[in-house]
C-alpha cells in the first residue's frame, strides 16, 4: 500500500518548530526528514500518523483549507514534545502551503450600474486596474516595520544564497520561511511569495525532483534579493509591496467571452482550471477553479461546473461560450470572484475571428511580445507573460519543439508544451500537428520569457479562408483547448500542403545559444548549486581567461565587468592574524551576484524581444 501524501504546512508553523529545536537535534534534522513521506498512515478520525520508533507518534490534523496552519494541529507523543525532532522532520517533509490557505472573501455585490455591459477601467494591456488615485495624491510611503522586514529577509537571502543548494537544508530554509512570515505580517506579500518560492526551489533542487531546473531557482534568487533590495532601501515605488492575493474590489456589471481553457498543476498537490476570457473592450479576465487534488483533480476540473453566480456553464462551454455578470468582483489581476451577490447568465460565444476575440491575433507581434513579457514580469506584479495570438503556418518537429513560421513571411517560432506532465495532451496534439507540414493554424499562447522565440500554446484553431488548415466541430467554435481536447485525424484536412520557401527546421536562430551569456549564466548557477566557495573556485586560475575573454571579444564589456567582480567578491574572505573572519556577511556578495544576474536577465530579454522580429 502507497503511503499517504503529507498535507501542506503553513510556513510560519514549519519555521517556529525548527526554531525550537537545539543546536544538536538541528544537526540532525536533514536526515530524519528523508524517510519521513515513506511511512505516512492515514487514521480513521481523518488524521494522519507517522511513527518514529515504538515511543514517538507524529499526527498531523489539518484545519478546513486542507493545511496544518496551527501548531496545535501537530503534535508527538515523545517526552521532548513540542521541542522534538520528531515533530520538526515531519512538518520538514511536508509540501509549503501557499501563503493563503484559508477562503478568499470578497466584498459585497453593487447596484447595477447604469450601463450594464461597461466593465470597470483598465490597462490597455493587463488585467483590470483599480482606478487611479486623484491628481495630487500619493501613495503611501513604506513603514518602518515594512522596511524592517525587508532588510531582514534580505540577510537571510542572502545567507541562503551564500550557502547554495548543498548547504541550503531544513535549517536555512526555515530561517527563510520566518523572514517571509515576517514580511507577510509587514504587508510584503510579494517579498514573502518570492521568499516561498526560493525554499520550494532549494527543496526540489536537494531531492532532485523530476522536472527541477536549476535556472528556475537562480530566477527566484534573483527576485528574492531584488525586491528585498529595493524594499529596504525604503524608496521603493507604491507597487513593490504587492498585494494580497485575489483582493477583490466591486466590478460592475460586465460581459465576458470565452477564450480557452488552461490546465493548472502545481508542484504543492493543487490542480484545476483557469478559463481566460476577454471583455467587449478587449479587458483580459480568468475563472479559476483550483483546489487540492493533483493531477486528477486538473482532469476533471475541465469540465466541472463554473462557481460563478449561479451560471449552468462548465468551463468546457465557458471558454467556447460567454457571460453576461451582475455585481462582478474583480481582482487586480484580473480573476473573478464568486461572492454571494453575483449573478451571472450565459451568452453566445464569439469565434477568435470576432471582435473582440480577433484584437489578439491583430498588431505587431515584436510589440505584442515586449508587452505579454512586461506584464508577466514581477516589477508588474505578474507571475506568467500575457496572452498573446498570431497565425502561423507548420514546418516540421524540432525535438521536443513544433517550429512554425509567423504567416506573410514573419520569423520562425518554436512551440512547445505549456505543461510538461505527460498525462496531459499538450505534448501529444503537438506531435500531432507536426505531422502536417504547410498546415496554417490560428495559435493563442504565452511566450516563454527564457528561449528565443518560443510560444507555449494553450489552444489551436483554423485560419479563416485558408484551404490548408484544421476542420474542428462546429460545437468547438473554432478552437481546441490543447491540455484537454485531443486532436483527432479527421480535425486535419486531407491532401499535403505547406509552401516551397518555408526555411528548414535545422535553419532556425536562436541568439540566446549563440551568445557567449551562458558563461554568465553557469556561473550565477554554479553559486546557486554550490554556494559562495563555487564561485570563489570558478574565478581561479586558467578559469577566469575563459570565462571573461569572449564575452569581452563578443562586445559584452559590461557582462565581464560585473562576473569578475562577482569572482573577486566571492574569493575575498579576509582573516586576522589568527585565521578568524573580519567579514563573515554575506551582503556584499550577494550584491554582487544580484547585480550579475539582473544584467544578464536585462540582455537576455533583449535578445528574447529581437527573435520575434
């Protein structure tokens, strides 16, 4: 029998328990949470039961949202309870709750307002915003707690950063975990995400977990000290703070129109749906249905019924159908809430080649890339790029790739899978398509932020008037939702097709791979695996020629500028007449190594920006 998954634990009960344990139990704590997932035992109250010998019990009962968020909802039977091992590695081995764990609220619903199809004022090319503040006020500057908070977690960062992943265990994760509880209390729930997501990086890199990139957590380092920089500073803008999750504000009445449907699953065991829609001023809007239960739980959320007012829509007929809501609450980011006052009533889906599904796939594309890039990054707050649509016509597979190039003779694109698990039928329908060279396809997707021109596509449909394209069901509406609906052969028209001036697949640029930046890049990765004395090694010797001389040759002064600083920095550990350190702060590496790393993000962006045109 497979042992029972171990509920999340929210992060400030985690770090108050390894907190409690002494120098000596601390020692030990990596170890016993190895083996501690592998003996997990459900009870027949509902909790959860791991033993520890014949004379220790850990039980784990977690609260309503699914999470053990008390320190009363775990406790150990041992003598040295709570201030025991036992309890530690369990709630150690356990996955980070997300920082909100209990139920969103959201406010009461308004009067409808004179117009009921006017949406409330938005950006031009996010999610809505709240309306801005009257001339002459200004945001309110950030507290001195706020900036307390902030400095603190910058030490911790930069400790863990110091550290790297070989010495980043339970202990250093928890200190990170309490400085992001502590930003949290603050009102520094963007600093505390990013703090979340730098301890499930190091999590996944020390048990090389399936998937785990090590790039990813350099990302995560990145923003973590940056933002923590900025913070403590104290003149950061009114938007570094960030804001609570789904803070929902009154909306109005609003009519929104189904765009696709994309899978949600993450690495913490939630899984479930995000439907995108688009209002009548081209507003970009989400319903989300995501809830604890992994991958079977994302399979059936595609067809489960929309929560929204009352609505007899599932997500499947949502995101080929529309929605007429009254007293709408909308988050800033776009998502709408559920509250009690909402009502809403189905409307008549529109085709990507109606208005105002069809503004996508109009424009420039290099513009519309620089701008889905801008409002995913986390200086706007965002966690992913924006939607963005273009037509395109088939080439052939490239790995694990599909290379298409943009219609009217536009560059050439890799599409890839937006969700790796295999379970899920984005790499499938991709393989499928490939096999029909010269096909033209209308795709709507996200363009990845870190290869060069690659789009992660979450749904395909037919180019009007084009005789070589896909013919879905009319009940489709012109579209195939690529993490749920399955192409079929009879989706694809008979016959070949394609164009004789189409460029071959091997043909394909890729500026990022030809740069001499990855020298960059493996070092600040070499930092983030092995910590400080990495980087001090890497800078020694023969390594430093080769590491400095063709970025120098590639006209990359500033990049060689800031990697041997970063060497020298790492290296300088200077010591008293008795070997003793003077300096054992990690700061001033740390700002070494962040000022490396939002250099290279800033060239690499560029180049990603330059592939789309």
């Amino acid at each position: 029998m497979s042992p029972e998954p171990l509920p999340p634990v929210a992060p400030d009960v985690l770090a108050e328990a390894v907190e409690q344990l002494s120098a000596r139990l601390r020692k030990k704590l990596d170890a016993a949470i190895a083996g501690c997932a592998e003996h997990v035992v459900r009870a027949a109250d509902g909790s959860l039961d791991v033993r520890f010998g014949e004379d220790a019990l850990v039980t784990l009962r977690p609260g309503p949202s699914g999470a053990v968020t008390e320190a009363e909802q775990a406790v150990c039977t041992c003598l040295l309870a709570p201030r025991c091992l036992h309890r530690a590695a369990v709630l150690g081995a356990a996955p980070i709750a997300d920082a909100d764990t209990a139920t969103d609220t959201e406010p009461e619903a308004p009067e409808p307002t004179a117009d009921p199809a006017a949406p409330p004022r938005t950006d031009s090319t996010t999610a809505p915003v709240p309306a801005p503040e009257p001339s002459g006020s200004t945001a309110p500057p950030l507290t001195p707690a706020q900036v307390r908070a902030a400095t603190a977690l910058w030490e911790v960062a930069a400790e863990a950063l110091s550290a790297g992943v070989t010495a980043g265990g339970a202990v250093v994760q928890a200190e990170l975990l309490r400085a992001a509880h502590t930003a949290r209390l603050a009102g520094l729930p963007r600093a505390e995400a990013a703090a979340l997501r730098v301890v499930r990086g190091l999590r996944a890199a020390r048990e090389r977990g399936r998937g785990q990139r090590l790039g990813d957590l350099t990302g995560a380092f990145r923003d973590l000290l940056s933002g923590a920089a900025l913070l403590a500073s104290g003149t950061a803008g009114p938007g570094a703070a960030g804001t609570a999750r789904r803070a929902y504000e009154e909306g109005g009445s609003l009519r929104v129109y189904g765009l696709c449907r994309e899978p949600v699953l993450s690495a913490t065991g939630y899984g479930g749906v995000s439907t995108h829609l688009v209002g009548p001023d081209g507003s970009r809007y989400t319903i989300s249905d995501v809830r604890p239960g992994g991958l079977a739980r994302t399979r059936g959320a595609g067809s489960a019924s929309v929560a929204l007012g009352g609505a007899v829509l599932d997500h499947a007929g949502l995101a080929r159908g529309g929605l007429r809501i009254v007293g709408a609450t909308v988050s800033p980011d776009g998502r709408l809430g559920a509250g009690r006052g909402v009502s809403a009533t189905p409307l008549r889906g529109v085709d990507w080649s109606e208005e105002p599904a069809s503004a996508l796939f109009a424009g420039l594309l290099g513009e519309a890339v620089a701008a889905a890039l801008d409002a995913g990054s986390p200086e706007a707050g965002g966690s992913e790029a924006a939607l963005l649509g273009c037509d395109v016509e088939v080439v052939g597979p490239a790995g694990e790739y599909l290379v298409v190039r943009v219609a009217g003779g536009g560059p050439l694109l890799r599409l890839g899978a937006a969700h790796p698990h295999p379970e899920l039928p984005h790499a499938a329908n991709l393989r499928r398509i490939a096999e029909h060279p010269g096909l033209v396809l209308r795709v709507l997707g996200r363009p990845d932020p870190d290869r060069a021109a690659t789009l992660r596509p979450l749904a395909v449909g037919p180019v009007p008037g084009e005789p070589y394209t896909l013919r879905l069901p009319e009940e489709w509406l012109g579209r195939a939702d690529l993490g749920y609906d399955r192409l079929q052969g009879s989706h694809f028209p008979r016959g070949t097709g394609g164009s004789d001036t189409i460029a071959p697949v091997a043909a394909v640029p890729d500026p990022l791979a030809d740069a001499p930046l990855w020298r960059v890049r493996r070092l600040l990765e070499t930092g983030v695996a092995g910590g400080r004395r990495a980087v001090a090694e890497a800078g020694r010797g023969t390594d430093t020629a080769g590491l400095l001389a063709p970025l120098r040759r590639a006209g990359l002064g500033g990049a060689a500028q800031l990697a041997a600083a970063l060497t020298a920095e790492a290296d300088r550990r200077p010591r008293d007449a008795f070997g003793r350190l003077t300096d054992a702060s990690a700061d001033g590496y740390a700002r070494a190594w962040l000022a490396s790393a939002v250099h290279l993000a800033a060239a690499e962006r560029s180049l990603v920006v330059a592939s789309w045109s």
